[in-house]
C-alpha cells in the first residue's frame, strides 16, 4: 500500500501532467476554440485526491499555463493588462472549484464516519456492529472458526444519572467504551448498541479463552467504575458459537437473552454458553 506521501507526489506529478497536455492542446488550435473546462480536470483531480492545497497549486498553474497559451497566440491586447486580469479571473474560478470540491470532500467523509462511529463514545455503533457481524460470520463460514459474542449491560446507570446528571451518565459510558475498546485484541470489534448497552464481538476465540477475556474485560470494567465511585455494575451474556444462528440479528438476540439471564440470576454476573446447531 502507497504511503501518503508517495501518493500526493504522485497527484502532484500526474497535476503537472494534466495540466501541460491541455495547455499544449490550447497553444495548438489557437485562440479561436475554447478549452477551459478541460483544465478543470487535473484541478478536479488534485483537490479530491490531494486536498486544499494541491488545488489550488493546480488552479495556479491552470492559470498561468492559460496565461502563456493566450499571450503567445495573440500578438496585441487593446490593454497591457488585460491578459492578466484574465488570468487572475480564470485562476479565481478554479480556487472557487477547489473549496467546493474540498468541502464535499470533507462533508462525506463525514458523514460516512458518522454512519458508523457512536457520536458519544467514539466506538463503533449499532450500525456498524451489525455490518461487522455479517462480515464475521461469512467468514467464520468460511473459515469454520468459531465466533464469540458478548453483550453488555449496566446495572443501575439510572441511578447515576438520576443522582449524579446526564453528564455524569455520558462520562461513564465514554469511560466504559474506551475501558473496553483498550483491553480486547486487535482482531475484536466493540461497540454500543445503544443506551447503556455495548456488545463485543470476537472472531476465532473458544469457549475457554473467551471466558478468560470476558472476565477480565469485566474485572477491568469494575475497576473503573470503583475510581469514580459510580455504583454500576455490569451483566454480560457470553455466547460461543460453535455453529452460526441463520442470520446477525439472531446472533445479537442469543447474546441479549443470555444477558438477561444473567441479570435476572441477581445482577453483576456473567452468563457464558455455547450455541450448537441440534442436528
């Protein structure tokens, strides 16, 4: 995979390019046939894929290849100036281009990362969670590894911000998602479903190391919540999949029913089972 800066010069490079081919095409046919729109393709390029300022480093040298084509075709101008005045005025309409290319640029990008990215914790959200969840499972199909779900609850986060504020409520689950996103593997995907309620998933990890990792992820959990002095405590369902359920929502609904299960046994427990598929 190219690095970043290999891939800026290499925008820098096909810019100048683009740009001294349309200029050539220009001086070549002259004065009398337009081909303005066509610099807007190398100023296009270099602001999607290089950003604000190699835009308008294009836009620049759009200009001032437009300015020597027009002031070499032309042998006299009624004003000294008015070459220049054309360039500046062609070079305004490409810096123009090159904010609204960027700004759109930039809006998309954000809006993708908030299509997937919980706006309070910064952690994935349902949405991604569950598109990661189909992903997994395809390849656990493929694979024949086994998958493990662990859903999440907070015992008395109402009291908590009840007692304490919303804001308090926020800082805790801000604190339960980084907790958690810091004390799983690489491989693991974590997030919040919703609420108080988050959900991991752990793609290749048996009955035995997955209770071995809910525990400490719960251990850890509870730590945090005793340097705060937040009474919170945490139900969790564990389930190994040995064989997959027909679809990700039914994986989500077995975690969640464990969970319940756990949390009906007397709070601040954790529930771990195996699905199998009865032949």
């Amino acid at each position: 995979m190219p690095s970043a800066t290999s891939l800026h010069f290499k925008i820098f490079l096909s810019t100048i390019l683009g740009v001294t081919f349309v200029g050539l095409i220009d001086y070549s046919w002259g004065h009398e046939l337009s081909f303005e729109v066509f610099y807007l393709a190398p100023v296009s390029i270099a602001s999607w894929y290089g950003g604000r300022l190699q835009g308008y480093m294009a836009a620049a040298l759009s200009a001032g290849t437009w300015l020597a084509a027009d002031v070499t075709m032309v042998t006299a101008y009624s004003r000294w100036w008015i070459p220049l005045w054309n360039a500046l005025v062609r070079g305004a309409f490409f810096a123009i281009t090159v904010h609204l290319l960027t700004m759109i640029r930039r809006q998309l990008e954000h809006e993708k990362l908030t299509a997937t990215v919980d706006g309070l914790t910064g952690i994935a959200n349902s949405r991604a969670i569950r598109s990661a969840i189909e992903k997994e499972m395809a390849r656990a199909t493929r694979s024949g590894l086994v998958l493990t779900a662990a859903y999440i609850d907070l015992d008395n986060f109402k009291q908590v911000n009840d007692t304490l504020g919303h804001w308090a409520g926020d800082e805790l689950l801000a604190k339960v998602a980084s907790t958690l996103a810091h004390h799983v593997r690489a491989t693991d995907i974590v997030g919040r479903l919703g609420g108080d309620e988050f959900f991991v998933l752990f793609p290749d990890l048996g009955l035995e190391k997955a209770s071995h990792l809910a525990e400490h992820l719960s251990e850890r959990l509870l730590g945090e919540m005793e340097k705060k002095d937040w009474p919170v405590t945490f139900s969790t369902g564990v389930v190994v999949f040995e064989s997959l359920p027909p679809s990700g929502d039914e994986l989500v609904r077995l975690a969640d029913d464990a969970m319940y299960r756990a949390k009906k046994a007397g709070k601040n427990r954790m529930e771990v089972e195996v699905f199998r598929k009865s032949s």
